[in-house]
C-alpha cells in the first residue's frame, strides 16, 4: 500500500447516497439527511482543527517559557556565584527574592497558559454548539416539509 494511499481514509471517498438510493422510507430524504451529515462532520472537522490549533499554540508557549526559564536560571546561577560569602544574610534576601520573582511568574506563566486553553476549548464548544442548532433547525424544517407534503 502506498503512503499516499495510507494517508488518506477510504471511508471519506464513498459516496452513501449510491448504496441508500434504494432505500426508499417515504418522507424521508436521503439527499437531505447525507447533507445534515455532511455538515456535522464539517463543523466536528473545524472544531478539532480550532483544539489542535490550540494545543499547538498551548505547547508552543510552553516552549517559550520553558527557554525563558533556563535563560533565567543560568543568569541567576552566575549572579548567586559572584555574590560574597563574607555576606550570608544578602545572599539569602537576594536567593528569596529570586525565589518569590520565580513563583510569581510560574503563577502568572499558569494562568496564560490556562486563558490559552480555556479560548481553545470555548472556540471549539461555540463551534460544535452552533452547528447542534442549526441541525435541529433543519431536522424541524424537514419535518415541516414533509407534512406539508401529505
């Protein structure tokens, strides 16, 4: 099998409305009902894409601090070395100020990170909650369609 073959899922390449053709149930429209589908699976589509999207953005950040971090911590490492040992009481006010810097930024770093996923997350929710909507608008409509019908 070839990578391309690999890569793509036959299961998108069918077409349903050959093989329903013959199903006949009267009042429902095969056509219609392949099109409410279709679009469901669109708006899962884009919601997945806005979460991967936002994982990416999450890891990316991540990564950033991360380097941030290790920038700091060998800065701080040197100026901790050069500090005078004749001084114990500087060094330490220095070391647990360094200390409350570092978890100040570990919280506001958490909180980013958290606002991150949490647009992520709701830009995801918004999109598959619209299409829910919409979905029962034309489930409704087709309902209508066909008692108007008969």
């Amino acid at each position: 099998m070839t990578a391309a073959k690999k890569a793509t899922n036959p299961f998108f390449d069918l077409d349903f409305t050959k093989y329903t053709a013959d199903f006949k149930v009267p009042g429902v429209d095969v056509n219609e009902m392949m099109a409410f589908q279709r679009k469901n699976v669109e708006a899962l589509t884009k919601a997945n894409k806005v979460a991967f999207d936002g994982f990416q953005a999450v890891a990316q950040r991540q990564s950033e601090i991360f380097k941030t971090l290790l920038d700091k911590v060998q800065t701080q490492g040197k100026d901790f070395a050069a500090t005078s040992a004749d001084d114990p009481m500087a060094s330490a006010a220095k070391q647990t100020e360094a200390a409350k810097t570092a978890y100040e930024e570990a919280l506001a770093n958490a909180k980013e990170l958290s606002g991150l996923v949490t647009k992520s997350q709701e830009e995801a929710l918004a999109l598959l909650q619209t299409r829910f909507t919409e979905s029962l608008d034309e489930f409704k409509a087709a309902i209508e369609k066909t008692a108007a019908s008969k």
